[in-house]
C-alpha cells in the first residue's frame, strides 16, 4: 500500500475532543484509503492518503446512473486498549455480492481487509473508548468511466472513510414505524439485496411520508403480495413471541428482496447463546396486528450496524394503530443488545470468533 501521511492530522487534543464530543458522521478520520480499477488492468495498488475531497469530471458515470455500493462496519476499542472488528469477513463479502449486482468490479476479500485494517490502525486514535461507541467504518465504490453512454463502468474508484460514533442509544425510548402500503422499497430480481446508494435514493420519500404521520421510520412491506413484513429503513426487524426462558425470537425469512444483515444473521445466533429459540418466517402485516393485540407479540426491535438493536414500539399504517407491550423497549430486546455489546467489546466471549484483532 502506497502511504502519504496527512501533515495537517489533527493534534492529539483536537482529536480527542472531536471524538468526546459524540454523535455520528460528524467528523472524519484523518486518512482514507483510495484503490482505482479499471476493466484493462484490474485493481491497481491502495493508497492511504490524507481525507479530503474528491476531483470528478462532471460527466463521470456514478452521477448519471447511480452506479454505486457501499458498506458500514465498525471497529471497537478492547478492554486491553486494542481495536477489533465485528465479522469484517462478512462485510468484504456482501461487498463482492452488491458490486456484481451492480456491474461493478468485485474487489478481493483480501484487499477489502487490507485497507480496513490500514486505515483502522493508522487512524487508530480516532477509536473511542467507551461502551456502545466505536469506529464506523465506511467503504464503497463508484463508478468513474467518463461518458454519458449508459453500459457498465470500465473504471471503479474504492475508497474507504471512517467516522466516530457515539453513544446515541436512548433507553427510554422505542421508535415508532410507519407502514407503508404506497411505496415499496426492492422487488424480486430487483436491487434489494444489494447495499446500493439507489435503494436508499428511493426510500427517502416513504422518510418523508412516515415523518409526516409522526413516525421516526418506515416499515417496508413486500412488491408483489402486499402483506409480508420485509425490514425497516435501512435495518432488519426482528419480533419477540412469548416471555421469559420459553420465548422465540422470530425475523423475517430472506426472500431476495431483504438485505441480508450480518447484524440480523449475528442475532440468530447470539438468541441462541442466550437460551431462546431462533426462526426465519413469513410474517404478515396482520400477523403483526393480531400478535400484538393477542399478547403473543411481546417486543418488536430493529437491528443493524450502526445502532445495532433499536426498540421498536408503536406501529401505524392505513389499518389503525397499534402499540407492542407496554410500548418501552423490551426485556429480551435489551438481553440481545447487551450480550452483543458485550461481544463487540470483548467483555464476554466470543464463541462464534466474530472479532478480528486490528492493533
Ligand atoms: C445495511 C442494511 C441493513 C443492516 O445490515 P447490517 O449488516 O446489519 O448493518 C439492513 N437493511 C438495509 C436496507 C441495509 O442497507
């Protein structure tokens, strides 16, 4: 890898309260990694180089025809003051997944890792210390052939940023979901399985309509029966039936339509750890409604990478209003999101070895 150290990095003070002050995407690391492809010579060598903006003629094609995917993994810091990754094995595979589905070049696992693990122990600073923060760490490729011509890109341009993340997990409070029966977020065959820019480009007005019924998120439902429960905004949902030891933690089967989440497929097993049965099923909008009002339903959460398990409560759509227990978030819901805390940052084991050693 090809190193040009940034002369104006942050000094330690500024850094560190940049980092103390929280929040998510606010400030970036001080590096980034770039790596060019082109169709003739394939991938050329990763730069690390000093973050900044970016030069593109105005014609380049990821402004044109959106030929874009990214990722979002993080990087924890251990109780010994090292820095580890959740399954970033798992990431350079999806990555490989989404790039195909987007004609896109297929960057090697290896090379994805590479500039992970460069960029993440360069930038290692930037990693902050306490529970429930972490690195956030963003890769992803555009497409850079110059042309209007609409063919798939001879060239790619991979870059990779990252930003701190802070605690922003609000116990008390469990968000409330729109479902929307007007839009519909990825049909079979489509791009729904890719983590693509254009899936989320499409979303943004269902946003826009759940915000304006007072919800904080939308719940998508399937294209082509108009009934079965998918995923909400951009994370994977998962649904509680019973209480206590004898509890099942249920999530929506992948269709090709769902994003496959390693959050999700993460929770599959760590509800085992936890003594809980697991299943992958077809849930129905009136699945949702009658569980909730039967009780059988006891707590509803979402998850994904950045805010790893979410509470959800209240749900609206245009057949009424209905509330999961008690509407706080719940008992099982916070036992998952502990235990993979925990795992994330080292303070319990880790049997399934999701965490690899960065520094
Ligand atoms: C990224 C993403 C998720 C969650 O995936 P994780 O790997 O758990 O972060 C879920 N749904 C959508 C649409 C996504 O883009």
């Amino acid at each position: 890898m090809k190193i040009t150290l940034n002369p104006n990095a942050k000094d330690v003070a500024t850094r560190d309260a940049l980092v103390a002050e929280g929040g998510f995407g606010k400030y970036y690391t001080d590096h980034m990694v770039i790596c060019e492809w082109t169709e003739k010579d394939g991938w050329a060598e990763p730069s690390l180089i000093p973050y900044g903006p970016l030069s593109l003629d105005p014609a380049t094609a990821v402004f044109h025809y959106g030929q874009e995917i990214f990722e979002g993994m993080k990087a924890y810091r251990q109780p010994d003051g090292g820095i580890s990754l959740f399954r970033p094995e798992a990431n350079a595979r999806r990555f490989a997944k989404s790039a195909a589905r987007l004609a896109l070049p297929e960057m090697p696992e290896a090379l994805f890792l590479e500039t992970v693990n460069a960029l993440v122990s360069r930038d290692a600073g930037w990693v902050p210390n306490k529970v429930g923060e972490s690195l956030y760490i963003r890769p992803f490729m555009i497409a850079t052939e110059v042309g209007l011509g609409v063919r798939p890109s001879n060239k790619a341009t991979y870059i990779l940023i990252a930003t701190p993340a802070g605690a922003y997990f609000d116990p008390s409070k469990a968000v409330s979901v729109w479902i929307s029966t007007e839009y519909v977020r990825a049909a079979l065959g489509g791009t729904g399985e890719a983590k693509c820019g254009g899936n989320y480009a499409a979303s943004l007005v269902a946003q826009k309509a759940a915000a304006k019924e007072g919800c904080d998120q939308v719940v998508w439902i399937d294209a082509k029966e108009r009934k079965w429960i998918e995923e909400m905004g951009g994370m994977n949902l998962y649904f509680v039936k019973g209480k206590g030891a004898c509890a099942s933690v249920i999530t929506p089967k992948l269709t090709g339509t769902l994003l496959p989440g390693i959050t999700r497929d993460s929770i599959l097993s760590a509800a085992k750890d936890l003594g809980y049965k697991t299943e992958e099923v077809m849930l129905s909008i009136d699945d949702w409604r009658e569980g909730v009002a039967s009780g059988e339903i006891t707590e509803i959460f979402a998850c994904g990478t950045a805010a790893v398990v979410s509470p959800v409560g209240q749900a609206k759509s245009a057949m009424g209003t209905w509330v999961t227990g008690d509407g706080q978030p719940g008992k099982i819901t916070m036992e998952i999101r502990n235990h993979l805390l925990a795992i994330q940052h080292g303070t319990t084991s880790d049997n399934h070895n999701w965490m690899k050693k960065v520094i």
